[in-house]
C-alpha cells in the first residue's frame, strides 16, 4: 500500500487481531511497529506515523 507517497504494508500477526506495521522510508532500513486492535485500526495508525515522519522531515529540511 501507498500513503503521501510511502510505502507500507499490514500483515496479520499472531493472536486475535494483532498486526504488524512495516513502513518503508525512503534511504532507510524499513521501520515496524505491533498493533493490537482491528485492521483499519492499523492502518490508521500507521498512516499516522507516517505524517508524523514526513513533519519531522519537513521540519528538518527548513531548519537547513
């Protein structure tokens, strides 16, 4: 899957509804988190991690 232009992936973990969140950043080794909740949870939440990276990016690049 795609979101702003980064790639991601959600795959089933094991147990009742626990995920596993892959983020693949650009020129970095892929980021993953756990998740326990239902699927579109999941990917909410890794949707927002990826805001939250490019911000951080944003802001990095106008403080240069």
């Amino acid at each position: 899957m795609n979101y702003e232009g980064i790639g991601y992936a959600v795959r089933l973990s094991v147990g009742r509804n626990q995920w596993i969140c892959i983020v693949y950043y650009p020129g970095r080794v892929p980021g993953t988190m756990r998740f326990s909740g239902i699927r579109e949870a999941a990917i909410e939440a890794t949707r927002l991690r990826i805001r939250n990276w490019l911000e951080r990016q944003e802001g990095s690049s106008a403080k240069t």
